[in-house]
C-alpha cells in the first residue's frame, strides 16, 4: 500500500526525523514495545532497514539524536546511543551499512555524556558533551575514537550559535565568537 502518489515504507506512531546524506536518509522511530531504533533508507522498501543488524539490536541498544554527516568522504550517522555497558555516548556508522562504532565514553560507567550535534566543519564533527569532570564542552571527532577529543574554550551552556564556514567551524560562546579548524 501507501498514499496516493506514493508508496508506503514503513509506519510509526510519532512521525521520524529525516536526515538526509548523499542518497540515503535515516531517521529515528520506536519499535512496538517503545525502544528507540534508527532506519536507514535510500527510499526503496528493498533498502529500508534498521542501523544495526537485528541480531545485533539488543534491548540495551538505545540510540538518539542521529544526525547524517559526510566524513572524509564516507557517508556516515552520528549518533547518541547507550548500549548497557556506557551511559549515553558518541557513536558512528556508516550509512552503507556496518556496526557502529562507539567514539568514547567520554564519561565512564552508566551515566551518560549526552553528546548533541551541533556541525560539521572541515572532516570533522563538533558536538557538546558532559565527560564529568569539566562540565559540558565542546568535543571534536574525525570519525574514530582517537580523533575525538574535548576542544579548549567554553562550556557547552555557553554556546549560543554555531555556523560551518569554509574549513573552520565559527560558534559564540556568552559575548564572544570563537573559531575552530577542528
């Protein structure tokens, strides 16, 4: 089935967030029983599928707040996810398919570091996070656990804006622009 004019992939209670990279999209739903889940779409029912594997899609996997990003040309999801072990953490995964990849748990144990997206400038991704013991920063990561790292200069609470611009991330912070080359 589906709408006049259209087809029907799949449906939810809550309309999902779309994110568009290259030719895919994905976007966040919940399952029946009310676990959160990303999909991941070029817009055939063929290619419509969960991020992960269902094997590998375990109660404890609870992923939020993806956003598509393009990292060194590769197609990928940032992601805030818990998976049982970490509280809520950085992740990837690849659009093409694959498992994602924790970036770090920035604040070790169960609590979690509540990563959000904020751009993507010059191959990498800036995001803000809470590791615990400097407060909510802004943290960079060029897609890999060793290429992610907390950025010097204000908390989180302070960011007001932020803008990718040619090869710098510009942001303001209370009464003050900064800039970032990553």
């Amino acid at each position: 089935g589906g709408l006049p004019g259209g087809e029907g992939l799949c449906s939810w209670p809550d309309p999902p967030r779309l994110h568009r990279i290259g030719t895919r999209t994905c976007f966040e739903s919940v399952d029946d029983g009310g676990k959160p889940e990303v999909w991941v779409s070029d817009g055939t029912v063929e290619s419509t599928h969960l991020l992960r594997d269902d094997d590998m899609y375990t109660d404890s996997w609870r992923p939020r707040r993806s956003t598509a990003v393009v990292l060194n040309g590769e197609e990928q999801f940032f992601l805030a996810a818990a998976d049982g072990e970490h509280g809520e953490e950085p992740w990837m995964a690849p659009a093409a398919g694959g498992s994602p990849r924790l970036l770090g748990d920035l604040r070790p144990g169960p609590e979690p570091s509540s990563p959000a997206f904020l751009a993507t400038a010059v191959q990498h991704v800036f995001f803000t996070a809470d590791d615990g013991a400097h407060g909510g920063g802004l943290w960079v990561s060029g897609g890999t656990p060793e290429s992610t790292f907390l950025l010097p200069g204000p908390e989180s609470s302070d960011l007001l804006a932020t803008a990718a611009l040619r090869d710098v991330l510009l942001f303001r912070a209370g009464y003050a622009l900064w800039v970032s080359n990553g």
